[in-house]
C-alpha cells in the first residue's frame, strides 16, 4: 500500500459512511487509487460485521464452515473433487448419486465463512440471473438448494473446457474471430433480458471440446433496471478487463461489457492485453492489435479502439454492432468503426476549443455561402455522372458475368464493398435529386442481391441484404412520392418488394412475406398500367417482371392460395413466349406443378413438372443460373414422385433416383464455390429430402445426409434461416438415430432443437402450427419417448401437441393441412397401441377416416384423396 493510499484511507475511515464518497471525489482525482480506497474501506466496514456475527454465533461458524470433501452429498449430486475457489465460494466437479441419471455437474457453493449479507445476496442473485438465461454460449443452471447449514448452492452444466484465451492457441485468426463472434451472441442474450456481466474475462470463458464456448461466473452481473448503486459495488472485478467506469465506481451499462470484449478480442488475437491500468498513474495508450502482428487488418485496429474508447457513449451502441464489425473484418467488407472514427477525432476537438472554433466557422460559413450554392448544382450533375456511370456500367456488368463462373464468390465480395462505398458516398446527394435517387435505389437493389436474395447465386449474407433492399425501397419511394407514374420506379419498387419477400420466407416469416408479395404485385399492375411488354424493345425488362412474377406466384401458393399462384404463372408464361424467353416459360411450370399438387392434381403436377425438366435440361456447359432452374425442377419432381407424408404418387424408387441426380449436380457447383450460398443450399435441401424418402429402409444413410445437411448449415452460419433449418434437420434425425439404437444421441439432438426454438421464441407457445419447426420437434420428441419405453410421456406429448395444433387448424383450409393432421392422428394412434389402449387408438383412427371422407366430397374422384379415406 503506497503513502497516499494511507493517508485517505486513515482520512475516510475517520468520517461517517454517507460522507466517504464525496470526500473521495474531492480529495483524490485518480479514478484508480480513489476506487483501491474505496475497497480498502469496503473491506474494514466488512470485517467489523464479520467479527460482531463471529462472537455471538462460534458454535455455529465452526459447523457450518466446513467444506464438502470428495463422497459428500449435495442434493442428489456426490462431490468428486474441487475446481476451483473464489472470493465467495468455491465450485465442486460431482455426479449425480440417485442412480436416475449419469451426469456430472460443476455445484457452486457459497463459503461457510462468508457470513457479509452482501455476499450471500450476490450469489443469491448470481443463481437467478443465471436461471434467466438461455444460451448455447452460457451455461446453464440445472438446479439449485440449500445445505442442512442454509448455505446456498448452484448446481450447473460441467464444462470440460479450456479458457478462451488458451484454445485460441491452436487458431487461425479467422477462427479466433469466429470463435469471439459466438461470446458476442452469449453477451447480447443477456443483455437483450437486461443483465450485464461486468466481469468479462478469458478464465470466465471456457471453451468445451466441440469448440463451444460458455460464459461463466456471473456472480456480480446485474439488471439493468435495478436501481441499486453501483458506486458502492465491491471491488471484485478484474482490474485488467474492467472499464473506466467501473474503476471510477460510476454507473454502468451494456457498454462495460463492450468495453472488456474489446480487451478479450485484443488479447485473443496478440496474446496480450491492450495495457494494465496501474493506480495513481495515467492510463497508457491502448496498443493496436497491427503493431503486435502486421499480419492482423488494419480494421481490427479501429474495432477495437472503438470498443475501447473511454467515454461509454462513444463505443459501440451494442454487442450486436461489435459483432457486425466483427463479420464484416471476416467478410472483408467496410468496417462502421473506420467510418466513424474521423468524426470522433472531430468531436474529441470539438470539445477541446469549441469556442475559437465556432468563430472561425462563423466567418468562414459567411464568405463560403455564395460560393457552395454557386457550385452546388454543378457538382450534384458532375458526381452523377461521373461515379453512377462507373459504378451501374462496370461493376454490375462484371458482376453479371462473374456470377456465372463457380468459384467466383471472393470476387463478388470485392465487387459489393467497391459498389457500397461508391454508393455510401453518393447518398447524401440523393434527397435533392429524384434521377440520383432512382439510379442509386437500383443500384442498391443489385447489391442486396448479390449479397444474399435467393435469386441467384450470393453471398448467404441475408441481414445486411435486407438492409440494402431498405435503403433501395427509400430512395425508389422517394421518386414515385413526386413521380407516381415513373415506369421504372414502379418496376423497381416492385423489384426490390419481391426481395424482400424472398428474404423474409428465408427467416420462415411467412405474413411478413406475403405482405411484401402484395406491395409487389401492386406496383406491378401500376407498372403494366403504363404499358404494355414488347419483344422488340423490353427483353431485359420483361425477363425482370418474369422472375418476380413467379416467385410471387410461389410465395401465394406457399400460403395456400393456389389459384392465383396459377394465374399469376400463365400471366408470367405469356409475357415469356411474347418477349422470347423460354426458360423463364419453364421456370413458371414450377410452380404451376406444385400449385396442383397442393390441390391432389398428382397427374397433372407431374405433367406440368416434367415439361419443365425437359424445357431447362442444359444443352451444352451449364451456366450457375440455368442450372439452379433445373435441379429444382428435378427435386419438385421427386418430391411429387415419393416424398413420404406428403402428398405424392407414392412412387418412392423413382423419386430417390431423381433426388440422387440433383444432389450429384448441386454437389459439383457447390465444391467450385463454397462460398455461394445458393449452390449450398440446394445441396442441404436435396440431401435432407433424399434422407426423409430413404430413412425407413435405410437409417444409416438417411443419417449421413442429415449430418451432411447440419455441416452445410455450420458453413453458411450468417444466412437468416439457418437456424429453422437446424431445427428441423436435428429434428427429422431423430428417428434414424432410433433404429440405429442410439438413444443418447437423439436425444442429445432434442435437446439441441428444443434450445434452438427457446433462442428464436418459437416454443413454448399455447399454439402451435402444423408442419412447423415446433410441431418437428415436439413429434420427434413424442417417437423418442415411445422408443425409450415411455409411452405415457409420448402421449401426453402427443396430446398437448394435438390440443396445440387444433387451436389455430381443422385440416379443412388446405390439402396440405389435411395431409399434416391425418399424418398426426396416425402417429398418435400408433403411441396408443404401444401403450395397450386400442379404443382410444380407433378413435383416432375414425377421426383421420373422416377427414379424408369430408376432402374426398369436396373433391371427388381424387385418386390421392381416396386412397387415403378408404
């Protein structure tokens, strides 16, 4: 302890409780030595207590402060040995002792001399908070208890792990980023329920064998909303990954967390923290990450000292936009700390010598006005014409003939950052200009789909595409609020309406999407108001209105309005054979097949479905977008030939030998360009639908595709629906997994599914929808129980689910839903069995009779329809 420390510390400890703090302020400015004082006289106030509670309760001390030794029990869980002790307590490696279950578990219990009531409120409050968050990258309370003393413990998961900064030894530095990225989505969990951490550090992150990492130890997290002050916390932060504030004892917020990421990612990437704060000494400059490795982007750089900036308001506004600096380093785009560092430097300034300033801008302002007005309109014309023609002429034009080549995602990538900042540069102009604006809301529209409109072939990067649709969608609004009649704003408002569309379906947000589809065909029908389409002089334009016409016609048939998903099809058809473009004639059968299926037109579908396949077959080297149409018109066409509980042909041999041939295509594209997303997709589609129509004969081959599947889904992690897709792939794995005999493993997959759902607050819910990622799981679940020689638990699964499902369905609005529900009665009626109760099965069984009776009287002679009723 150095002399000044002495001297405030005898000082303070002289004056009542209340008047310590502003005597602190007052007499000691270093933030670091007044918080080393505070703490001393923290700990004084702390000691009088104990040693008051100690001489009126010794017998009961003694007793109670012994610690657990290996064999002990606690709960039902046997203690095997200590991991590790703390300020408060210490955490136990144990195994679960009642013979129920084989688990082993970390138990955290609170010392038994820890008599201060601020300890055991803090771990009291530690136990909750933990209990409120749900997170693969936190860990999670299993449960929680009391000794026969009243000491408090929380058992946990065991992590079998190593701190974040040792694993990252072994890592690239992409990896390190990615790895940081999954501690940013722990982090911004618990701040979206309102908790901060504020001890952030790389020993609270362990990282498990599937490189996993968990966040640990958030014994002085706190809610956001809690009133309590925390300029009175004690100090039992980490002095090296703690913020300004929390040294200085000043409130704190989410930016704490940001601002010990920052320090965490420094350390990762260069082994070392950014500099130590040392009490009564000015903090030293923080160290860039490139001046330790030049190996490392100069971006990082400017992330980080974003994170890291002393004021709370001048750091990220969120964990989330950390994160996105983060993916766009990964991604090589444009970073938002660079953007803004110059205008922080600026107000840094500012704050410095406003007032000499604020003279100088007035006479500066004053003799500069008549000028910038003079120009203004001049320069506008001169960077119109100038950056737009390079920007629409070349770098579109390039990009459309790079899409073509397989392996071209990295160029792309290029291309988009060039275009963004061309774009981000010309903006400001745009308000003031109505032609600027539409160029540039084009010009946007071009950049989301290559960024990640599952149109063509993209970069799967879905979020940061919506947001290049909305800033089209604002600048193309613009236009028509002054020009309601621009034909080629109404085209492009319908344009960039349509990908939306398709961006929301991606994220399984069907209302959203058919509510873009309407914004859509609105403008369209403005659009052809007009005029009409002609082969001579709107080719390219009418190949635009094909597409969307289409994929809105696919979107309606999606929500089950089938007969204008036809009419939308033979609209786009007959503008295709007026303006020559035969593929997108076939592309229509698509979805004019799949429009009669979901009518039970099996026939016809099939009809429609073939033609297509024949019209779009390559004739010569395949190019990326012909080939996207082709194989999926083949997987349609599988799916109409066998795709089980659906309605098909039943014709499942043919169907697996047309799914074996789209994967065969896909696969080829997809290994030239790992990087395009599209490609990728169709790989993960075919190989999940392929798995579905083999898994009753073949369970060990449907799991090799499904796993396939779950590895496509980790490789192109940033597309918006990945999630949902995981859910459904871990759930539909779960019946191979059970006639191969491996339990543990499906059940792992549950678990996994089911944590999923909680993350996307899609389960639990009162209503469920059938065919849905919940209603996947919850089945799964349901054939797990069975399987395990439960029943009772699979029925009562069942009977919630059906409870659930009849909330919102009756299987009469569509023959899909009919399909669904029937398909669910069945299974419902085979856990009957399973659990000897045939009347209840036969009930079922009647119920599921009489749906197809009533589908068979509303369309007779349906053979699909029929064979299921009898």
């Amino acid at each position: 302890m150095n002399l000044e420390v002495e001297r405030l510390l005898d000082l303070a400890a002289s004056l009542p409780p209340e008047r310590r703090t502003a005597f602190l302020v007052k007499e000691c400015p270093d933030a670091r030595v007044r918080a080393e004082v505070a703490s001393l006289l923290a700990y004084a106030t702390g000691a009088e207590a104990f040693f008051d509670e100690a001489i009126h309760h010794a017998a009961d001390d003694v007793r109670s402060s012994r610690e657990p030794a290996p064999g002990d029990l606690l709960g039902a869980y046997r203690i095997l040995s200590l991991l590790g002790r703390g300020g408060m307590g210490a955490v136990y490696l144990a195994e679960r002792a009642d013979g129920e279950l084989q688990q082993k578990v970390a138990i955290k219990l609170l010392r038994g001399d820890c008599f201060r009531p601020v300890w055991r409120e803090r771990f009291l409050t530690e136990r909750q908070l933990l209990a409120s968050l749900q997170h693969p990258s936190i860990i999670h309370v299993i449960d929680a208890g009391h000794t026969p003393e009243g000491r408090p413990y929380l058992i946990m998961e065991y992590v079998d792990g190593q701190p974040i900064d040792t694993f990252v030894d072994a890592l690239d530095m992409r990896r390190r980023l990615e790895l940081f990225l999954r501690v940013c989505e722990g982090v911004a969990h618990a701040h979206r329920r309102l908790i901060i951490h504020r001890d952030l550090k790389p020993s609270n992150i362990l990282v498990d064998a599937s490189g996993q990492p968990k966040l640990l130890d958030f014994g002085i997290a706190k809610l956001l909303d809690d009133t309590g002050s925390t300029q009175t916390v004690e100090r039992l932060l980490t002095p090296d990954y703690a913020s300004p504030e929390q040294l200085a004892g000043a409130p704190q917020s989410t930016a704490t967390d940001i601002y010990s990421l920052g320090i965490i990612l420094h350390q990762l990437l260069t082994g070392r923290v950014p500099r130590r704060p040392t009490p009564g000494k000015a903090s030293e400059k923080p160290v860039r990450p490139s001046d330790i490795n030049p190996q490392i982007p100069r971006d990082v750089d400017y992330l980080i000292a974003k994170a890291l900036r002393p004021e709370p308001e001048d750091r990220y506004l969120s964990v989330g936009d950390l994160a996105s600096d983060v993916r766009a380093v990964l991604a090589r785009r444009p970073v938002q700390a660079r953007a803004g560092d110059r205008g922080y430097r600026a107000r840094r300034f500012l704050r410095r010598y406003w007032l000499p300033l604020a003279a100088s801008f007035a006479v500066v302002a004053s003799l500069s006005a008549g000028l910038y007005i003079a120009n203004r309109e001049r320069q506008i014309a001169e960077r119109r014409f100038g950056a737009v023609r390079q920007l629409a002429n070349k770098l579109f034009d390039i990009d459309a003939q790079v899409a073509q080549l397989p392996g071209s995602s990295k160029t792309r990538q290029l291309i988009v950052d060039t275009a963004l900042e061309y774009l981000q540069r010309m903006s400001v102009d745009a308000p003031a200009d109505a032609g600027l604006a539409l160029d540039l809301g084009g010009a946007y529209m071009r950049v989301g789909r290559v960024l990640g409109v599952n149109i063509s072939p993209n970069l799967g990067q879905t979020e940061q595409a919506d947001t290049a649709a909305a800033h089209a969608q604002n600048l193309i609004e613009s236009v028509l609020a002054t020009d309601p009649r621009n034909r080629t704003a109404l085209l492009r408002a319908a344009q960039v309406a349509h990908d939306r569309m398709i961006l929301a379906g991606d994220r399984h947000n069907d209302g959203q999407a058919l509510e873009f589809a309407r914004r859509s065909v609105a403008r369209l029908d403005q659009y052809f108001a007009t005029g009409e389409l002609t082969a001579q002089s709107d080719r390219k334009e009418a190949q635009q209105v094909i597409l969307a016409l289409i994929n809105i016609a696919n979107r309606y048939m999606i929500a089950g309005d089938n007969d204008r998903a036809i009419r939308l099809c033979g609209r786009a058809g007959a503008i295709a054979r007026v303006t020559n473009w035969p593929t997108q004639a076939a592309s229509s059968l698509i979805i004019v097949a799949q429009a009669q299926r979901a009518r039970g037109d099996l026939n016809a579908a099939l009809n429609a479905i073939q033609e297509s396949v024949r019209m779009l077959e390559p004739k010569e080297e395949k190019a990326a977008g012909r080939n996207a149409s082709y194989t999926l018109a083949m997987l349609r066409e599988a799916q109409i030939l066998g795709e089980p509980d659906t309605i098909n042909l039943g014709r499942t041999r043919e169907a697996v030998a047309v799914m074996e041939r789209v994967i065969a295509i896909s696969d080829d594209y997809a290994r030239r360009d790992p990087s395009d997303f599209s490609s990728q997709h169709r790989v993960f589609n075919a190989k999940v639908k392929l798995a579905g129509m083999v898994a009753a004969t073949e369970p060990q081959r449907a799991l090799d595709l499904l796993d396939d599947g779950l590895r496509i889904l980790v490789r192109t992690a940033s597309h918006g629906g990945n999630t949902q897709n995981e859910i459904r792939t871990l759930a539909q794995s779960v019946g191979p997994l059970l006639r191969l005999n491996r339990g543990e493993d499906a059940r792992q997959r549950l678990d996994t599914a089911f944590a999923r759902l909680a993350q996307l607050k899609l389960y639990p819910a009162e209503r469920v929808s059938l065919g849905s990622e919940a209603d996947q799981t919850l089945r799964a679940q349901a054939e797990y129980e069975a399987a395990a020689g439960d029943p009772a638990h699979a029925l009562a699964i069942y009977r919630d689910l059906l409870q659930a499902v009849l909330s919102g369905a009756t299987g009469t609005s569509s023959l899909t839903e009919a399909v669904q529900l029937a398909n669910l009665y069945r299974d419902f009626a085979r856990v009957q069995r399973l659990a000897h109760r045939p009347d209840q099965a036969a009930q079922l069984d009647a119920r599921r009779r009489e749906l197809w009776q009533q589908w068979d009287r509303k369309l007779p002679g349906n053979a699909f329809i029929h064979r299921l009723a009898l």
